[in-house]
C-alpha cells in the first residue's frame, strides 16, 4: 500500500465520531491552557496526560496530539496580549507582536498567528506523513547496538539542547537514568534500589514524574517569585481580521517559516526556538518594510509562528519513526504512548498501522478545528488571561493532584508527586533543565535492554557497539551534539572577554 492510502485509512479512523469528539477536546484543552501565561505545551500536556489514562489508545493519543497542537496555537495569544511567551519558542512573537497589539493591532496579530499556524501545522503534517515510512524502512535494519546508539544521540542530543550548560543538562539526565532503574530488573527478576518498600517495585511512573516536575515544580517556582507588577493584557481593538496588505505581507512568512521550522523540527537536536529566529532572521532581511522592524512588523509575527507550528510537527518525525523524542513535549507525549504499552517507532508502523496513521490523519483535522476555534473565539481566550495567578496555579495544583489519583489511587504516589515536585522545584531554581530527567526515565530501561542484549549477543565484547556503521555514525553525531555546542559556548565567551578587554583599554 502507498503513503497515499494509509493516510486515507487513517481520514477513516479519525474521522469515527468518538474520535471527532476526542480531538475537539483535546484542542480545546490545549488551546484553552496554552493560553493561560506561562503555560507552555510541555506543561499542557503534562498537566493533561493523567486525563486520557481511562480511554482507549486511539483516542487518548489523539486527543494528546490536539492538546499539543492547542497549546502551541495558545502560546502565540500570550506572547502578543501579555508580551509572556509561554516558551522559548514564542520569545520570537512576543517581539513584534505585543508592539503590534500596543498599537491597536492586536487583532491583525493574532489572526496572522493562527492563519499561519494553520498553513504551516497542515504542511508540515502532510510532510511528516510522506516522510515517515522512508525513516520507518531505515530503522527496520536496526539491530541491538544500533537502538543503543540511537538512545544514546536521543540522550546526548536533550541533555545538551536544554539550558546554558551541557553540565547541568546531563546532571539532569542522571538523575532521570537513576530513577529508571528502581524496581525490579528486567532481566534477571531481582529488585534493585526498592529499600524494601513494596510500591516501588512496579519502578517510578513517568506520568508522576512529568507532572511533578513539570506542573508543582513550575507553580512552586512562580509562588516563590513572590508578589511582583501585574501583567498587562493589551485590549483587541477594532477588527481580528486582517486588511489586503496585511494578506499580502503574511503568505510569504507563512511558507518560508514552514519551509525553515519543518526540517529543523525534524532533526535529532532541532528545537523549536532556532527555526523561530532562522525565521525572524530572515524576514528580518527579505521585508520591504524595515523600518518596522522592532515596532510592530506583521511579517515578524506570520514567519516565526508558521516556524513554529511547523517545527511542532516536525518533532513527531523522529518520536514517530524512531521513538526518539528532540523536545520536552514530545518527550511527555513518548511518556503517553508508553501508559499504553506502545513504544514509538518502526515495529509500531508495522503492527498498529491503524493507531499511527489515524494519529497523523488527526492532526489535519486537528489543524482545521483550531483555525475555527481560535479566530471567532478569540475574545473568550482573551478573557482567561485576566484569572489571578493565585487562582490560576491553585488551579493547577489541584488538577495535577487530583489527576495523579485518578490514574494511581495511592498515597504513596501523593507522596512521590510532592517529592519529585520539590525536586523540579529546586531544579528550577538553581538552573537544572528538567526535561532531560524525564527522558533518562523513560529511555533508561530501553536503552538499557538494548545495551545487555548487544553484550549477550557478543559475548561480552564491547567494541561490538561500534563495529556497526549505522552505530558508528549515530555515535559519532551524538559526540558531535555533545562537544560543537561547548566549543561555540567556550568561543562566544572568550569574544565577549575580549571586547570586554578592547572596551577597558
């Protein structure tokens, strides 16, 4: 069968009315608390993956996907209204954006945002589905030592992707590796580092850990900012809709920004936050309006939003092929698929076509229910900015609590989310990344199972893991993703030095 007819087996499957249903939620979900600042979608779906623990896999998963295209689509309201970008990737919009909305141009601002969202999410969506099956192929030849050396890029590549420092971004991979191996070993049968203490045996839940560290550890970190100047939400006045010039201006960003944010999602240390400011970067240059720039151009708001999108659906390559997650958000949602028992990549292409094609099918349609809930629904989204903080993340620590006993009643699990929660916390504090810890949970074991079978088959022969030239050449870029990063940062400070130097004289 072609790409072609899978995606129209997967129209079939997503188009079942309970699934309908499902990816109406699930975008309403997100949008509505993507919306709400300082929320981004990792927090999203964090927050919202105990939720989905009671469905069926089909709709859990597609109800995930719309939480995670609703937060991206609610973090650009934020970014204009409230000059707070949810995440690093909406700083971007935030620059052009709010100045656009100081100005009265809010509404224009917004409707580029989310028309742009639309173009480049449907794109990139359409990409991802007829780019997948040729990764799917690759990865079928995979044996042992070249999974192990897939997870270790997957490692090397979060660890030094998040924060200001490889250091900490490893630090933080430990402690997620440490974790991973409490309960009782795959292997042999024996429990290790349980303490006696029967709950831990099944081993730490990644749902507790990602809500803990993700959702109390930020609120804990934003009641301890204390009482500062209230955020002030810019009014939409006049119109959303956009005048001829503003089309004129946007299609243009709308289709490069896809172009740039699909294939820098889609690599192993892509990200999001780069395609965003590739795209600003570029529109900066190509605009012929210059002078705008830094005072409200739409051309700067259209490109990184599409960027952006584009970069969200580009992340779901490798999770999908490869069940190798490049972002915080697709590391929670590699936690989702995991509730399930379903390991992302080839063999999942392979035994439930169904499940991962009605997945990619929701997304188009996810993208067309977004564009119909954020344009003449504005005016509410814009209302759930004015909840008081303290309300807010009240709110949060509720729903995250109750979340957490729905999907395991236990009180030992309480006492876990608030430990693992005071841990995010200090983590937050001190600069720690937290997404690599939550990915160390998750791979550990993988990676772990994939390294002993390799050793078993050699019979204990180390140089095994690197005789392979897939495995050779996965090691090698994850080296590269771990040492070109500290050479740029060692290069960027010694320039700063020195101009410093220049400056004193």
């Amino acid at each position: 069968m072609s790409t072609f007819d899978f995606l129209m087996q997967g129209v079939g499957v997503a188009m079942q009315p309970m699934n309908l249903l499902y990816a109406l939620i699930g975008v309403t979900l997100g949008t509505a608390v993507g919306v709400l600042p300082g929320i981004g979608p990792a927090l999203t779906v964090a927050l919202l993956l105990p939720v989905t623990y009671q469905l069926d896999a089909a709709g859990s998963l597609i109800m995930f996907a719309g939480i995670y295209y609703g937060g991206m689509y609610g973090g650009s309201t934020t970014s204009i209204l409230l000059n707070t970008p949810g995440e690093s990737a909406s700083i971007v919009t935030a620059l052009e954006g709010n100045k656009m909305a100081r100005k009265g141009r809010g509404g224009p601002a917004l409707a580029t945002a989310a028309i742009g969202s639309f173009v480049a999410g449907l794109i990139a969506t359409i990409g991802l589905a007829f780019i997948a099956p040729y990764i799917v192929k690759l990865a079928l030849v995979f044996g042992p030592r070249e999974y192990f050396a897939l997870m270790v890029l997957a490692f090397v590549t979060v660890s030094s992707a998040f924060g200001d420092s490889a250091l900490r971004g490893l630090t933080s991979l430990f402690i997620g590796l440490a974790l991973a191996t409490i309960g009782i070993d795959q292997l042999t049968g024996q429990a290790r580092l349980s303490f006696g203490v029967p709950d831990l045996l099944d081993g730490i839940e990644v749902t507790t850990l990602a809500v803990a560290m993700f959702a109390i550890g930020e609120t804990l970190y934003i009641a301890a900012q204390g009482a500062r100047a209230p955020d002030k939400v810019e009014a939409v006045k006049g119109s959303l809709w956009m005048s001829a010039s503003d089309w004129a201006r946007s299609w243009k960003p709308w289709l490069r920004g896809t172009f740039i944010g699909f294939p820098i999602g889609a690599m192993p240390a892509g990200g999001a936050e780069i395609g965003t400011f590739l795209s600003y970067a570029a529109e900066r240059k190509l605009t012929k309006h210059p002078e705008e720039f830094g005072h409200g151009a739409i051309e700067g708001v259209a490109g990184p939003e599409a960027a952006n999108n584009a970069s969200a659906a580009g992340t779901l390559v490798p999770l999908l092929t490869l069940g190798l997650p490049t972002t915080a958000t697709a590391a929670i949602m590699l936690a989702g698929f995991q509730q399930y028992g379903l390991q992302p990549g080839p063999l999942l292409f392979a035994t439930n076509p169904q499940l991962v094609w009605g997945l990619i099918a929701s997304l188009l349609i996810a993208n067309f229910m977004l564009l119909v809930l954020n344009l003449p629904l504005i005016g509410l989204w814009v209302k759930l900015l004015s909840i008081p903080k303290p309300w807010l993340y009240a709110g949060i620590l509720m729903f995250a609590t109750l979340g957490t006993i729905g999907a395991n009643p236990s009180v030992f699990e309480l006492g876990m989310l608030l430990a693992f929660g005071l841990m995010g916390y200090g983590m937050r504090i001190y600069g720690y990344p937290i997404a690599p810890a939550v990915v160390g949970l998750i791979l550990g074991p993988l990676a772990e199972q994939q390294l002993r079978r390799a050793l078993s088959i050699s019979q204990g022969d180390v140089t095994v893991l690197f005789t392979s030239p897939i495995a050779a050449v996965l090691l090698t870029i994850a080296a590269l993703a771990l040492i070109v990063p500290l050479i740029m940062r060692a290069r960027g400070r010694g320039q700063v030095l020195s101009q410093l130097a220049a400056n004193e004289d």
